[in-house]
C-alpha cells in the first residue's frame, strides 16, 4: 500500500459555464480550454485564478470522438462521427474566431492557397479536412513539432506539421502525410507520440517505438503503397485465419502476460513495417526504427470477454526539457524545445506503471491504487489519478531521472538527488463525487462529474480483442443523451513554493525521531521544487528566485537528516550541504550539540562531511567553526607556554597522527583570531614535527599553503610567496622529498586558490622530454611553476635564489626558462630550448609570441632554425619539423614580398616553394 500523506496540492476550483453536457475536452495552451457537447466546441479563457469566460465557439462536422491540441502550431484537432462515418479535422487559426456564426474557410490537406484567397486564411479561422482510407481511432499530438499521429486498424498514420510560405509576411499552417507504420493484429486504444518515439496501447498490449532517421542496414523503408497494404491485409487475414482455425466452441486462447524491454521487444510477434507516403523529392524525416518496449497483461479467463477489471487506459508520454529550454508557442513554435527525458505511463484499473524510455528502457514506479482507477495523467510533478468519487495525487521521480540525464556531477561529492527508486506517495486524496474525466494543462486539473454512476462512457471496443467468437456480437454502448447532475470543474493546483512549504512543516512531525520518514518527505519537496525549475515555463514572474531558495534550503535540510546517520546513505551529507550553498560555519552553527540519554546525535554523516570540507574550503569563515572555536576560545588545548616556548600538546600531536588537515585549520582560525602569530605558528609546527630551527617541515608548508588559500589579511603576500617558493627550490635542488604527504596537490591548489596559476603548456611538453624525472619531486616542480605562472609572483625577486637550481636538469631549465619568459626575454629562452628541447620550440611560440612579440617568429625564430640545419647534427629532423611548423606560420602572418625577404637567399626553391605559393594565394582563399 502506498503511504500516504495529507497534504494540500489542490487549491482553488470554479465551475465551467458550459451549455451542454461535455463529451470530450482538453487544454488548450497557457490560456485556453476546449470543450466538445454534440456537433459544436466551446472555447473558455482559463487565466491564472481569474474566472473561466466563454471565449468563442465552433460547429463540428458530427458528434466529436477524440479531441486534442497542439501548443506547436497552435491547433485543435478532432475525430467527427456523422451518419456513422468519422473524419479527422483540424481547426486552425481558432484565436481569431469572434462569434459562432462568423465565417470559416475550409481546405483539403495539401491544397496550395493562391494568393488572392491568402487573407481570408490569415483573418478568420480556417479547418483543414484530412481524409483517410480507413476510420480513425485515436491520436496524439507532438508536443514539440507539432506533427499528427493518426491510430487506425493495424497502421498508424503520420502527418508532419508544415506550412505553406504565401508571402514574406504570411505562412499558411498545413499537413503532410509523410508516413505510415503499419503495426499487424493491432487495434489501437490509445496512441501518444513525442519527437520519433510513438507508443501505442491496445487494451492489454502496450508497444513503444522510435522512429529515426538515416541509412540503417537491415531495414527499408517501403514506397509503394498499393502493394505494402496487400501484403498486409494478406498477412493480417492469414493470421485471423490460424486463429479462427485454432479456436473452438470448447477452447479460449490466452496469452501469458510477457514484458520485453530493448531490442528484446522485438520479439513481442508484433509486426512492424514503415512505409512512407510522403514527397519522393523531399528528405524522408524517418527511414528506420527500433523497438524499446513491449508489454503484455493477461485477460480474466473466468470471462469470455474482456472485463473493465483488465483493460489499459490513460497512454502517455511526458517529455522532460533541460533548464531554461525555449518554449514554442503558437508564434514562435519552429523554436523546438531540446528533449532531455522521456518517461512513459500507462494504467491497469488498479495498478499504474512509469518507465523511463530514452537512454535506456527501465520501470521506474509501480503505482498501487487503493480503488479502481478510470482514468490518469501524468505531469513532471504528479499523477493525478481519478476513480469514481476520489481525485487522487501521487508524486513521481521524472525529475529525479532527468536531473541525473542533465547533470554528469549528480552522484559525487559534488551534487546529489533522491534515487529514482524512492518508494512513491500520495500527497492526497480528495473526495469528488461522480468522477468521469481529467485532464491538465499548465496549472489547472480539469474534471467532469456526473452524479448518475450508470452513464460511463465506455470506450471503442476491437472485435479481434474479444477471447471468444461467440461474444463478437456485444454492442458497443453509447453514451446516454445528456441529462442533468453534470459538473465541469477546474481546480487549480497550489504554487511549487507554498506546498513545498507545507511538505517542510509536515516533516517536522519526524524530526525527533531518528527514521527514513523524514529524508523521505523531505526528498518528496526537494523533488517537487527540482522538477518545479525544470519547467521554468509554467512560472509566474517571481516564482522562480523563491524556487531557487526553497531548493538550497531542502538541500540544507536533507543534509541536516543524513548527518545524524550512521547508514551505507550518510555520506549525502556533503553534496547536499554543498547545494545548499552554506558554509561550513553556518552548517556546524545549525547543529545541536546536546546530547541526548549518553548519545552523541551527530554521526558518521557529519564527520564525513567535515572531513573533507577541511581539505577544500580552508579559505572559510573559520572563527565560527564549532569544531575548531574550542581551540580559539582554548588555544592551550593545542599550544602550551613552557619557560617562554611553544610546546604542543598531546591533543596537537595527536591530531598531527591522525587528522593533520584538522589540525592546520584549526591553528589557521587560531591566526585568523589573533590568538597566535605567525612566527609562533611556523615555531609550533616545527616544534610539533621535532624538526630544528632551519628545518622545514611538510606540515608546515601545508599549513602555509592553507594560509595563500585563505588570504589571511595580516599575511604579507611576498613573504609567504619567498616562504614557498624557497622551500620548493631547496628541496628541488637537493631531491629531496617531503617528510609526510602534502596535504594538497599542485592541482587543487591551483583549483583553490587564484595565486597558482594554470601551469602553460609548453612547459609539460619540455618536463615530458626528461625520461628519468624523479617523481618523489614532482609535486614541488608543479607548484613552484604554478607559482611563477600565477599573476601575483614577482618574478624579479626569486631570481637570487635560482642558483641552487641548476640549469643541467630539466626542472631547473623549466623554472629558468619560465623566469626569464616572464621577464620577457623572449630570445634568449629560444636560443636555450633550441639547444636543450627543440620539441619545446614551437608550443613556446605558439604560446608566448604573440601580438608585438609576433615578430620574432621571422626575425629570431626563423633565422635560427635555418642556421641550425645547415649545421646538421643528431637534431637535424627535429630541427626540421619546427621549420616546416614555423614557415605555415609565417606564410600566414606576412605578404608575398615580406615573406621572401625573411626568407634565406642559399634555400632550396623546392622547399620553400608550397609556402610561397599558399602564401600568394591566402588572398584568394578568403
């Protein structure tokens, strides 16, 4: 049984003046709701909390069957029954109809309009008949292009939404026929179609295919229509008449209930065949498809026919858009929005089920309902389910598969999300007596009641969906003549942020009590706020920065639940508190540190947490840190005066064992609070690691590392810079490594903190040449590179100090090359990567020869090049290949004439010749 809570997402409701009694009804956009009665459509202004107003109406050829719209194109679309024919139409242009009896045009599908005609298409609405060959069942509408799926016996037919360029200020909304698929033994029920991906639902078969486009081998795609449709009906006959032969009077066959998922569902017996019927001269949109799902239920065998008990109903496909995708409408719809997910819902009368269909194929949710369902719709926040006196609210996890399909950083330290397979709730259960329909557009549920419980309207049945040849006689019922005790209601749904605030206030009744009630509901509104910003477009003004702060707020208070846990889960605490955009201190300040019968409250959870924001957010507020304001109000907790000398504590070498980046933090807050000064902390360290007055420790360099992170404003920039860089050099100069393994690496702190700079690229290709670089120094080498590539060095001043760094080694030649590239002696580090690492050469000038140092590429580095193969030697071809590199260059950069003059007077022709030409020629070329 699903769990349920009683929470309010319902709001307000009004009734719709309707005339007659509603057959069908559906949205129509932000704004607009239609409703079919007999031969005519009512249109009703549906606007924000404003009363519903009559906005125009419409006669329909016959009796409305099926009624959809479409927000791309901005249409309606209906199936018409008259003297037991049907006939689909679409009604185009509707917005402009001003009162019933103003006049229509009418078109055939396909009909080109001349241009004296053009204006009445453009000022009045206009319908475009559709015929087919065979009787429409059902369709649906492209929720992005706007293109018509058609549900016929054994076919579906495609028409592709296009329009017809009268002139430069007026395009003509029209149709195209462009495919058929032919299905076999099929009789479609419902059918929902969403850019390619077309599912179909018979009333125990639920099939979900992709149509695509290009050359797949295996599969064609027919055009020849006459011919196709034979052998279709020819297959369709031969199987009716195996199965007219198997049958008996004695004898009901039954299929097992059977679920194939993939390529898998090929093998459902169901045959699928595409055939195309539009233009040969035109592109085909789809040439190919693949099979994602096929899913049989079995009928009750104590009947012969099939009970309401079993048969499918409610067919959906809800796309899921990535943030802040442009939305189409009615006038701009050719802004297609991009498809990020796509989730696929259909219903048993007691039980619902949810896949996820794009990048793979997956049963997310399986909905129990506690009474017979009628019917459902699905949005990215709910389903919204009705029975026959209930409209009831469950919550969904679309926005929990789409936000893992958005963002690659979703399950790591970095970001998180309630898992897909989080049990589902109801928020609600609301009593409505009489419930016959539903359906949703925007934020508006809407529902037809009526109060006599005999006048169901029963859907078309299939014949060869009956289990037995005695029962095909059973006539179809038809719905009563309207009669009285009918209501349409419109019930508006509540804000994402205020039921996003009850659902917090209702999870307060858990927060004592250490259980997964709470992080469920509270996931439930994290969920319900996520799925609320992914569908930026449903937002009123303002809306969206009250979401943004309800969601970093969830995201506080699920970190708050798993940091009392001690769970397989608890490590969410990070991510979680990491979107919640708090810091350290102002997480640590929401804790209750009480403790509770001899328990501490606070377990694996938060120390997970803290352990690793000690390593990547040492530049915080740290004064307030609860973990370290001991030591700040205490400091002789770590630091102890004995005849005027820092000695450390037992505590500090214990922390220095067992937790060092605690212990740098807390003496870095101890600095930041004046409580030590900086020449006592770099004695304290040194004292703690039992190391000389002239010995650096590893830890104390970590500790002053931390110190150029946090920026500490009593710190002098260029001391704490000499500090480094002179530990970094010495330790070079001496290979010698660190005593205890740095506490950042080159990488993070370059990550952390603006004075590293990003290490350039030559100088990885030059440290690459030296094969037998130590690596128990490496670390040193990239931070002190880091360091001198960074904008606050100053180079000038370490100069003195590179003595010890020989240049005979390639990490000294890097940091030399490196300082003298700062100080812009451009020439003389070519002459010494020409001698030392000519691979250097180019990345060198590819990086640092630019704008007014662009000359040297002809006047030094050219030059020189062409000296040194005239020397030959081992590096000839090295020699050669920078040459090649550095003439494209130059060949671009000057004009024909300044070009030969760089050029040497005792050169081969032939070499220089296709640089020649290319460059007398670049002209041409652009």
């Amino acid at each position: 049984m699903v769990q349920l809570y009683n929470l309010h997402p319902f709001g307000s409701q009004q009734v719709v003046p309707c005339k007659l009694e509603p057959e069908r009804f559906c949205g129509g956009g932000r704004d607009a709701l239609f409703v079919a009665a007999g031969c005519k459509v009512e249109a009703f202004a549906v606007a924000g909390q404003e009363l519903c107003q009559p906005r125009c109406a419409f006669s329909t050829l016959g009796r409305v069957l099926r009624l959809a719209y479409s927000e791309a194109g901005d249409y309606l679309v209906a199936i018409e029954e008259k003297n037991k024919a049907t006939f689909l139409r679409a009604y185009v242009n509707w917005r402009n109809k001003r009162t019933e009896n103003s006049r229509v045009c009418i078109r055939m599908i396909g009909h080109n309009v001349e241009g004296p005609f053009s204006k009445a298409f453009r000022d009045q609405m206009y319908i475009i008949e559709m015929p087919l060959s065979e009787a429409p069942l059902c369709i649906s509408c492209c929720p992005v292009k706007g293109d018509l799926l058609v549900g016929c016996t054994n076919k579906l037919v495609l028409f592709s939404l296009k329009y017809q360029i009268i002139n430069e200020e007026f395009s003509l909304l029209d149709f195209e026929r462009s495919l058929i698929i032919h299905i076999g033994n099929i009789t479609p029920v419902e059918i929902s179609f969403c850019v390619g991906y077309v599912a179909v639902m018979s009333d125990l078969e639920v099939l979900i295919l992709k149509l695509e486009s290009g050359p797949k081998n295996g599969e064609r795609v027919h055009h020849h229509p006459h011919k196709t449709n034979n052998q279709m009906r020819r297959t369709e006959e031969g199987i009716s008449n195996e199965i007219s032969q198997l049958e008996s009077d004695d004898f009901v066959i039954c299929q097992k209930p059977l679920e194939l998922l993939g390529e898998k569902s090929e093998q459902s017996g169901l045959s699928v065949t595409l055939e195309s019927t539009g233009l040969a001269d035109e592109k085909r949109k789809y040439s190919h498809f693949q099979h994602l799902l096929y899913r049989r239920f079995a009928p009750d065998i104590s009947s012969y026919v099939l009970s309401d008990d079993i048969k499918l109903h409610s067919l959906q496909l809800l796309p899921i858009y990535p943030s802040g995708s442009l939305t189409s409408d009615g006038k701009n719809w050719s802004q297609e929005k991009e498809l990020l997910s796509l989730f696929c819902f259909f219903s048993l009368p007691h039980v619902g089920y949810l896949y996820m269909v794009v990048k793979s194929v997956e049963l997310m949710s399986v909905y129990q309902y506690p009474e017979k369902s009628q019917q459902a719709v699905l949005t990215p926040q709910f389903l919204h389910v009705i029975t026959s006196n209930n409209l009831q609210c469950f919550t969904v996890r679309c926005s929990a598969a789409a936000a893992r399909e958005e963002d690659p950083y979703m399950d790591t330290t970095l970001k998180a999300c309630p898992p897909v397979s989080m049990d589902v709730c109801a928020l609600r259960i609301q009593l409505f007596i009489g419930l016959k329909a539903i359906c949703h557009f925007k934020n508006h549920i809407i529902l037809l009641t009526k109060a006599d419980p005999e006048a169901i309207p029963e859907r078309r049945q299939s014949p060869k969906r009956l289990l037995s040849r005695k029962d095909t006689s059973v006539k179809i019922k038809i719905p009563p003549v309207a009669e009285a005790g009918w209501n349409l209601y419109i019930v508006n749904t509540i804000s994402p942020v205020q039921l996003y605030k009850e659902m917090i206030d209702y999870s307060n009744t858990y927060k004592t009590v250490k259980t997964q009630s709470c992080i469920h509901l509270l996931s439930e509104a994290h969920l319900l706020v996520r799925a609320a910003l992914m569908d930026a477009s449903q937002l009123e003004p303002g809306e969206k920065a009250e979401l943004l702060e309800a969601f970093k707020e969830s995201c506080g208070h699920l970190g708050d639940c798993y940091s009392r846990l001690d769970s397989q889960h608890s490590h969410l605490t990070l991510p979680y508190y990491k979107m919640s955009g708090l810091s350290m201190a102002e997480v640590l300040a929401r804790m209750d540190w009480t403790v509770e019968d001899g328990l501490q409250k606070y377990e694996r959870g938060l120390i997970f947490y803290i352990n690793h924001s000690l390593y990547e957010n040492l530049d915080e507020e740290l004064s307030e840190m609860k973990l370290v304001c001991g030591f700040i109000l205490e400091p002789r907790l770590l630091i102890q005066q004995r005849k005027g000398q820092i000695v450390p504590t037992e505590l500090a070498l214990h922390l220095k064992e067992t937790q060092p980046g605690l212990l740098v933090a807390s003496v870095l807050g101890l600095q930041k609070n004046s409580k030590i000064g900086i020449e006592e902390a770099d004695f304290f360290f040194k004292v703690l690691c039992a190391k000389d007055e002239d010995t650096i420790p590893q830890l104390l360099v970590d500790f002053w590392e931390a110190q150029l992170v946090a920026c500490l404003p009593d710190v002098v920039l260029q001391e704490l810079f000499f500090k480094l860089t002179s530990q970094y050099i010495w330790r070079l100069s001496k290979r010698q490594p660190p005593d205890t393994t740095p506490l950042r690496t080159s990488e993070d702190l370059i990550n952390a903190c603006s004075h590293y700079g990003l290490i350039y690229p030559w100088v990885h290709v030059l440290i690459s040449s030296d094969s037998l670089a130590d690596k128990n120094y490496t670390e040193d080498l990239s931070k002190l590179q880091s360091l001198i590539c960074g904008p606050s060095f100053d180079i000038a001043s370490i100069i003195p100090f590179l003595e010890p760094l020989s240049e005979d080694t390639i990490a000294g030649l890097s940091v030399h090359v490196l300082c003298r590239t700062r100080l812009k002696e451009y020439e003389q580090c070519i002459d010494i990567l020409l001698e030392r690492c000519p691979e250097a050469v180019i990345p060198y000038a590819n990086h640092e020869l630019k704008e007014e140092n662009r000359t040297l590429w002809w006047k030094k580095l050219l030059p020189e090049l062409c000296q040194r193969i005239k020397c030959g030697g081992e590096k000839y071809q090295l020699y050669l290949s920078s040459l090649k590199e550095t003439l494209s260059i130059v060949a671009v950069e000057l004009e024909l004439k300044d070009f030969m003059n760089v050029l040497p007077e005792d050169g081969t022709a032939a070499f220089f010749l296709p640089y020649l030409l290319y460059c007398s020629r670049k002209k041409l070329l652009t």
